[in-house]
C-alpha cells in the first residue's frame, strides 16, 4: 500500500474546499486502490470534508496539527477528542510549526493524545535528530529548505535519512518537500519510500490527481 497525503495547510476556504472535492470525485479512478489518499484540511473544514469522502474507498481526512492537551478548560484548543470520528489521521510536527516554536515535548504529548483517541500520527521529521527514540508509525521526511521552494530533496538524500532512521516493520516511510507530478518517480523508484505528502501540488486537484496516477 501505498501513501498520498494532500496537505492544504491554511490555504482554502470552505468554497474552495467544496471545489476541489467535486474535481476530485470526477477524476478519481478504481487504478488508485492501492493507494491511501488522505486529504489534510483546515480543521473547520474536516466535517464537510468527512461527509464527502463517505463511501469512497482509500480516501481519508486529515487534521494539520492537534492540541497538545487531552481535555478541560482550554480555550481554543483542538483535542485529539475532538477531531475523533472526523480525522483518521493527523500530521504532528510539522517543520511550519516547529519553526514557530513547537517544542518536541508538545509533539510528544499530540502522539501520545492520538493514539489514546486511535487517530493516526503522521509525524514529520526535518532531520533524523527530530525523530523520537522508540516511535514506530508513519513518518515523512520533509527538509525546511525544500518545502515549498520547488527544490526537492535528492533521492540518495532522502535514502540516507531512511537508513539512519533504523523504523521498525510496522512504520511507514514518507518524502515530503516539492513533490509533484514529474519529479514523484525518482522516489517511487525506491519500495522504501511508501508515497508523498505534497503542499503546493495539492492545492489544485488536477495536479494531486496526476500524482496519484504515477503511483
Ligand atoms: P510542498 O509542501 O509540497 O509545497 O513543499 C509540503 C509540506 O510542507 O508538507
């Protein structure tokens, strides 16, 4: 099995929301069953999104990010309880949100509250030094530099970080950073790399679509 994960980050409104899925339901092809395709939205938009994708196989819905509390009084905050029976998945640690000052304990806790609320982690890792000792799931590999900019990250680059990683069996590796529909084959030429999470080459479902179809 393989992975796709759309990750939207803070750029659609609801409409757009509703547009893209429309496209995406179009275009979606019985070819991709082998592939999970998760779609990571603005948490105000995985509701709408949930009822959407009902009924379609292999197609999930993502939180960004969740709150390093469980429950109680704290304003603002979106648990891992609350996001359960919306989200399946959730992406934790982020470089966008390390950058602004998430601290690996919080990362460690948002795991720890995902699981208690069995929504999947799907932990991102800038350099093997984020990788916490004795995590075991799915884990993408996304360099700072990389993301967004439209330089992906050289094949035996990503390799070498999958290797020192050491995952166990049951972990599922991820490249992430400017993937697209022609530099995707390089890594899938590789069974180690199990699928992409794609930023800028989501946003447009034509686009997400064609990686879908290289897979
Ligand atoms: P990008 O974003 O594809 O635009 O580089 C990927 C990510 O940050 O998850």
């Amino acid at each position: 099995m393989k992975y796709l994960i759309a990750n939207w980050k803070a750029h659609k409104t609801l409409d757009d929301v509703k547009d893209w899925i429309k496209i995406f339901k179009e275009n979606l092809s019985s070819e991709f069953d082998q592939t999970t395709i998760i779609l990571a939205a603005s948490t105000p938009h995985l509701s709408f999104l949930k009822n959407e994708i009902e009924g379609l196989s292999n197609v999930y819905c993502s939180a960004q990010s969740v709150s390093d509390v469980y429950d109680g009084s704290y304003t603002g905050e979106v648990t891992a309880k609350a996001l359960e029976g919306i989200a399946s998945y959730c992406i934790v640690g982020h470089s966008e949100r390390r950058t602004k000052g998430e601290t690996q304990e919080q990362i460690d806790a948002q795991i720890s509250n995902l699981k208690a609320s069995k929504i999947t982690p799907i932990l991102c890792i800038r350099t093997v030094d984020d990788f916490p000792t004795g995590y075991s799931g799915i884990v993408a590999y996304e360099h700072p530099e990389a993301i967004g900019t439209g330089n992906n990250t050289d094949v035996n680059v990503v390799m070498e970080v999958f290797k020192n990683l050491n995952l166990s069996e049951d972990s599922t590796f991820l490249y992430g950073a400017s993937v697209d529909e022609n530099n995707c084959k390089e890594y899938l030429e590789h069974p180690e790399i199990k699928g992409f999470i794609v930023g800028t080459a989501s946003l447009n479902p034509k686009q997400f679509i064609k990686i879908a179809e290289k897979i």
